[in-house]
C-alpha cells in the first residue's frame, strides 16, 4: 500500500440562507457560522519535506469561502440553481477549492462543513 499524507486546515465564515421548499423552521431567513475544515492528500514529499504547505492551502480555501462570507447565499449564482443546504455547500467548496489547489502533487481529500457545533457534513469523491 502505498503512503499517504493528509493535511487539514480550518477556517470559518457566517452567512444566511433559507432552504426552499424545506417544512420547518429552516425555510425561513436564518444565518450560521460556518467551520469549513479542509482536507487535502499527497503521496510524495517534496524536497523540504511537504506536500504543499499549509499556507497555499489556506490561501485557495479562504478565496473560496471569501465568496460566501457575510452574503445571502441563496443570491450566490450557484445557490440559486439548489438549494443551499449544508450538503450543497460543502460540496460547492470542494469543488470550487479543487480547481484551485490540485496539481500532480496534490488532490483534495475531503471537506467537512459544520453549521454548529453539533452537525456536520463531509463530501469527498
């Protein structure tokens, strides 16, 4: 089996959202603070020995979330097409955090998107 490095970072942000068609409370205008943890992989160590540093890590993510950060996500262009659910959101900012960091070097491993402290969500491919 061959090695594998993973390295995560945290970040944050707060928005409001409502969910369209949802029959609770949460179809109503509300807002979160959001954790974003993000989790990138590697198998092989560059030559001072790292997959990527966690600055260019962070550096990628919080230009994504920077997108998200103090909005109304359901004007965001990609939340008007589905719904911003905690499931859509994370997988939003896999994606949109992909197309930024991979190389040879580097693959996004996972993201968990956490809307309190108590429920999260994680999307990998």
């Amino acid at each position: 089996m061959a090695q594998q490095f993973v390295l995560k970072t945290l970040l944050d942000f707060a928005s409001a959202h409502r969910l369209r068609d949802y029959p609770g409370d949460c179809a109503r205008l509300h807002g979160h603070n959001w954790k974003v943890e993000v989790q990138v992989c590697g198998q092989k160590l560059n030559d001072i020995g790292m997959i990527v540093d966690f600055k260019e890590i962070k550096r990628h993510a919080k230009a994504v979330v920077h997108e998200l950060d103090h909005h109304y996500l359901n004007d965001h262009p990609h939340f008007q097409r589905v719904n911003p659910t905690a499931e859509h959101i994370a997988q939003y900012l896999f994606n949109e955090i992909a197309k930024r960091i991979e190389n040879e070097q580097v693959k996004m491993h996972s993201i968990t998107v956490w809307e309190n402290d108590r429920n999260c969500v994680t999307y990998s491919e």
